[in-house]
C-alpha cells in the first residue's frame, strides 16, 4: 500500500518529476512539463497539492483528459489531497516548450516553434527547420496540419512532408 504523503514529506522537484508522466494527449512524447501547461506546483498548508495550469488554448478538448491524468498520477505516488486549477490569465504560448520539450518534438518528427521574442511575426509561420535533415529549405504547404496546433511543410533537401508545431 502506498503511503499517503503531505506537503510535509513531499517537495516541489519531485511532484514535478512525477508529473512528467503525465503526456500531451495528442503528442505522446511530450510531457505536460515540458509543453509548458503545468505552470505550478504548491504545496499546501492543508498538506495538499495545488497543480496550477494553462492549456494551450480554451477550446481544447483534452482539458478533462489532462486534468484527471495529472491527479491519477499523483494519487499513485500517494498524493491524497489534489486540486487542480485552470487558468487562462496568462496565456499559453510556445515560448514556455522547454528545451527538453522541443528536442523530444523533433525526435517525435515535429517541428519545434521557433522562440520569438514579445511579439509574434507572421511571417515566422513560413518557415521551419525540417526535423529530419535539419536543412531551412522548406516551404510551408499549407497552415492546416493534423490538429489546430499543426502547420504542413515540405523539405526541399531530404523530400519529406513534415508538421510543425504553429508558434502562437
């Protein structure tokens, strides 16, 4: 039996490590650590876990799915007491993919966004680097991938359609 563990015996790097089991729904490789939804972990006074987060847009559709992941995860590392809190306050955007987070989107076969700084240029959605021969001679075939999340690009180099993850 697992034991019941209290923000007393727990700390924050380590719920955060066991939340990196929790993985997008439609990126599997992906933790929700890593994508940038989870924006927070506090620990309570009341021993509870409060999980702060921010899914990549309001409509999204696995918003339930993510939620329930998160405190099936953590109630089988022993966390009784879980809340989670959705917040659209400050807005998701692709700037928050970790590192780690955008070399497991490429190793997944997608390209990761590009970082932009304050403001998003539209022009930057043209363009991506060909996560199979790392060449900047693609062209973008159209704005609609598999998902909203997605854009379709072709490689000039290697000759393979890629997806990209839209920079937003």
């Amino acid at each position: 039996m697992t034991p019941i563990l209290t923000a007393t015996t727990m700390d924050k790097p380590t719920i955060l490590t066991w939340l990196e089991e929790v993985k997008d729904p439609e990126i599997p490789v992906l933790s929700l650590v890593d994508l940038g939804v989870i924006r927070d972990v506090v620990l309570q006074e009341n021993g509870g876990v409060l999980v702060k987060m921010t899914p990549t847009f309001s409509g999204c559709p696995a918003m339930d799915y993510m939620q329930r992941d998160v405190e099936r995860v953590l109630h089988a590392h022993g966390v009784e007491n879980v809340q989670i809190e959705m917040s659209f306050e400050e807005p998701w955007n692709t700037n928050m993919v970790s590192e780690k987070g955008r070399l497991a989107l490429k190793n997944f076969g997608l390209a990761p966004p590009p970082v932009y700084n304050q403001v998003l240029d539209l022009d930057i959605l043209e363009y991506a680097t060909c996560p199979y021969c790392n060449s900047q001679n693609t062209e973008m075939r159209t704005p609609f991938g598999a998902t909203l999340c997605r854009s379709m690009h072709y490689c000039h180099n290697c000759r393979q359609m890629f997806e990209q993850f839209k920079p937003v």
